[in-house]
C-alpha cells in the first residue's frame, strides 16, 4: 500500500526570523511534530503513553533545505517509510509549499527503545508485529 502521512501547517510569527523566513530549527520542531502526529493519529502509539516506557528518538537526520518558507504560507508536511527493520525505521519526508514547491526534504532514522525502569539507561527493542503491520502501510517504494 502506497500511503503518506501528511499534514498542513501555517507558517506564523513564532516560527520565523528576523527576515520573515523560517527559522530553521523551527523546521525541525515541525518535523518532530510530524512524526509525533503520525505515531498518535495513523499508528495509535501516542507519545504521552509511550514514554511512560518506551521512546522513538532520532539517530540519523538528513535534511536538505531547497527554499525559504515565509509568515502566513501553509505548508504540506508530508512522511513515509523508505524502510521499516527490526527496531528502526528510516522514514522520508517532504515539506511543500501552496505552489507545491519542495522547501524541505530529507530522511529521518528512528529507533525503538525501551526505557528501563531507572529511566537512565535504554536499549533498542523489536517492534511488535502489530506495529510492524500499520507502519508497513506507509512504506513507499521508488519514492525518488
């Protein structure tokens, strides 16, 4: 099943610089936002229940920034799964703007942990086979 997971975000004050354009560590934080969205909305592994013992952090991150994103534009964020393995997950993602033109692109790693009891230590851990299953219906093919 070919599958992306997006959605819209408006471009306001606090997102921008002292130029009107986005600030790119916002970028990131929208990014975040995504991820955190698509795990509680398509994948029904909101973050506020999974931290009580599991988390999802970030490892790699490749992010190309093609153009700037200015106040008051809306952006389509948009994920899908390049490849799901036994505890990570390498997901692609594309922000455009209303002229569909890509702002954003890149490639994010996640990986499954475990946070043990303590909470000062972690430690990958497989994914169970139902959260194999919804995160495999957003695995895209060839999406270059």
């Amino acid at each position: 099943m070919n599958n992306y997971f997006t959605k819209q975000e408006k471009i306001k004050f606090k997102h921008v610089d002292y130029a009107g354009i986005v600030f790119y560590p916002r970028f990131l934080e929208m990014l975040n936002d995504l991820v955190e969205d698509w795990f509680e909305e398509a994948l029904d592994r909101p973050f506020s229940k999974m931290h009580e013992t599991n988390g999802i952090p970030t490892v790699d991150l490749k992010v190309q920034f093609k153009k700037a994103a200015r106040l008051g534009e809306t952006l389509s964020k948009k994920l899908w799964v390049k490849e799901l393995k036994t505890s990570s997950i390498i997901c692609g993602f594309q922000f455009t703007n209303e002229k569909e033109t890509t702002v954003l692109e890149g490639e994010v790693t996640l990986v499954n942990v475990k946070i043990q009891e303590d909470r000062q230590s972690i430690k990958a851990e497989p994914f169970s086979e139902e959260m194999k299953n919804k995160i495999s219906k957003y695995q895209i093919q060839n999406t270059n």
